[in-house]
C-alpha cells in the first residue's frame, strides 16, 4: 500500500450573517450564527482522522471561534497571513450590489479599490505553502473563503486567480496533498460537507 506524504487541512469557518448574505466580508470581525456554531462543533469528530504537527488559524473571530469550537483552540498559532482578502471599499457589499455599478465585476477580475490585489492574496498564500512545506507532518488551517480558494490555487501552481474555479462552502473540509511520490502537488478532498448533514 502506498503511503501518503503529509496533508494540508483546509477549513473554512462557519456561517455568518454576512456569508449567508453574500456579502464580502473581508477583515470587518463578524461573528458567528448560532447555525455557524454548530457546523463548527460538527467538524471535531472527522478533524479527529487526521494527527496534526501544527494548527493554524487566522485571528478574526469567525475562524478562531470554529477553530476552538472544533477542538482545535488551544492548539493553534495565530496568523494574520491567514486573513480573508482585503475588499477595500468593496467591504459588506455583495457581488450584485457592485454589479449595479460595475456590470460584469468579479472580485476575480477586476479586483476591489483601496484594498488588496489578487496578487498581494497570492503573495501571502505562497508564504502560508512555503511554511507548510518546511512541516513534517500534517497541518491543520481555518480560514476564509476566498484566501482558501487561492491558496489551493497556488498550491496546484494555478495563479491566484484561478481560485475562481474552486467553489467552498461555510464549514466545510478540504485537503491538499501530493501524489503518491510527493513530486505533484494535488488535490486530495475539496469542499466536503458531508459532516453537517449529521
């Protein structure tokens, strides 16, 4: 049987009322729903496959509190390069409002005035692999939807933008891994939901 190098566990945090909403919600502290804290409790038991060297986590509140009430919160270092992209004045609008004004707009495309670049996202997710990469054994992340598209992106070798492709729901599990060499970077889960169906 082939043995599996180590695994990079990707966890986006639970709802909020602005992830229910749709609107951006990039560095505003919005906390949890009640609905959010349970998904979070439920995501314990399948974290409990996996034995991990480091937990990392990005400091607002949506994703520490899933961390901690994942079981996680008193293992996990802090990070602010785990933080959701900087929207800029884009911040707690949802994609529709901004279309009004800007038809066509995708975060992807045409970016967000006064806040980060697709590419300043990019930058921090390389340093996030880069650290990873230098761990021995598996790794534990919780943070937000869209750094966590990008970073997979990034870790395929895609450009930051192609996190476009890759779709992610509050609360859900996903894993980064490697062939069975180690030589390829893969995909080994994306966005597994199936522990919030109880």
């Amino acid at each position: 049987m082939k043995t599996r190098g180590p695994q990079v566990v990707l966890v986006r945090h639970g709802e909020t009322a602005w992830s229910r909403s749709g609107q951006h919600t990039g560095r505003t502290d919005v906390p949890l729903l009640e609905e959010g804290r349970k998904m979070a409790a439920l995501l314990g038991a399948p974290l409990r496959a996996w034995t991990f060297s480091q937990v990392w986590s990005s400091p607002l509140s949506r994703a520490f509190e899933t961390c901690a009430l994942a079981g996680y919160g008193d293992a996990a270092q802090r990070r602010d390069d785990l933080m959701e992209w900087d929207y800029g004045d884009h911040e707690g609008r949802t994609g529709a409002e901004i279309r009004v004004e800007h038809p066509g707009w995708t975060v992807w495309k045409d970016g967000v005035p006064h806040g980060e670049t697709v590419q300043q996202v990019g930058a921090r997710a390389d340093q996030v692999i880069a650290d990873a990469r230098e761990e021995k054994g598996d790794i534990l992340i919780f943070s937000h939807g869209h750094f966590l598209r990008v970073l997979a992106s990034r870790w395929l070798g895609l450009p930051p933008d192609d996190g476009r492709l890759f779709l992610l729901s509050t609360g859900s599990i996903s894993v980064l891994g490697s062939d069975g060499d180690a030589a390829q970077p893969a995909l080994a889960s994306w966005n597994d939901t199936t522990h919030l169906k109880g």
